[in-house]
C-alpha cells in the first residue's frame, strides 16, 4: 500500500506561482512513475506532467508547456509541481498518482487509469 500527500494549493492571482508537492510513503518511491493529474468542476480528471524513473523524461499537456515544471527527489520521495504563469483555466483539484508497476522501459502514461494510487487533491483557485 501506498500513500500519497499533496500539500502547497491555494488561491493566487493570475500571473502567480505555485509548486505543488506529493510526498509518497514507501521505501521504493524511486521504482516509480508518477503524474500529476487535474480535476475542474464538473470535468473528467486530465493529466498536467508525468515523470518517469529517469527524472530525466517528462511530459506535459500541451495546455501548460512553457509554465509548469515536474520533478522528483527521490531521497526525500518527493515529486514536485513548480506552476508559473497561472491562469483562471488553471483552477482545479489537483491529484498525484503512481504506478507502482513501471519498468524502465515503460512510456509516460496519461490516463488516470493506469495509476494505481492517488493522493487526496489539492485545491488551486486562481483568480482573474
């Protein structure tokens, strides 16, 4: 079992920054594939990044290319979300989620489905 905790939203301006932060318990947090995902009111949950094994590989939703960063320290099992240039079209929940499964040759998922634990969310309001 896996346990997973959000921390770090809140309510900003358009235009702030935030970094988002999901610490996982467990002592093979290195092993794996993490994401960060989004929910908006009344919408489906849609990934925001993806990290792999190798810190290294990433990926992004086209919507926030250039503004949110992802990345990992594995000695503190921690993944993190530095979000800049927020946007009201930003507000949502946001979720962490991890595979436990991934390999390393295993791609950057990004249907919720493929995760098998999610923290409890994160509020980001950001207003216009």
């Amino acid at each position: 079992q896996v346990q997973l905790v959000e921390s770090g939203g809140g309510l900003v301006q358009a235009g702030d920054s935030l970094r988002l932060s999901c610490t996982a318990s467990g002592s093979t947090f290195s092993r794996y594939l993490m994401a960060w995902f989004r929910q908006a009111p009344g919408k489906g949950r849609d990934v925001v990044a993806v990290i792999g094994r190798n810190p290294d590989n990433t990926y992004y939703a086209d919507s926030v290319k250039g503004r949110f960063t992802v990345s990992r320290d594995n000695a503190k099992k921690t993944m993190y979300l530095q979000m800049n240039g927020l946007r009201p079209e930003d507000t949502a929940v946001y979720y962490c989620g991890a595979n436990v499964r991934a390999i390393l040759t295993t791609p950057l998922l990004t249907q919720d489905s493929d995760y098998h634990y999610w923290g409890q969310g994160t509020q980001v309001t950001v207003a216009s």
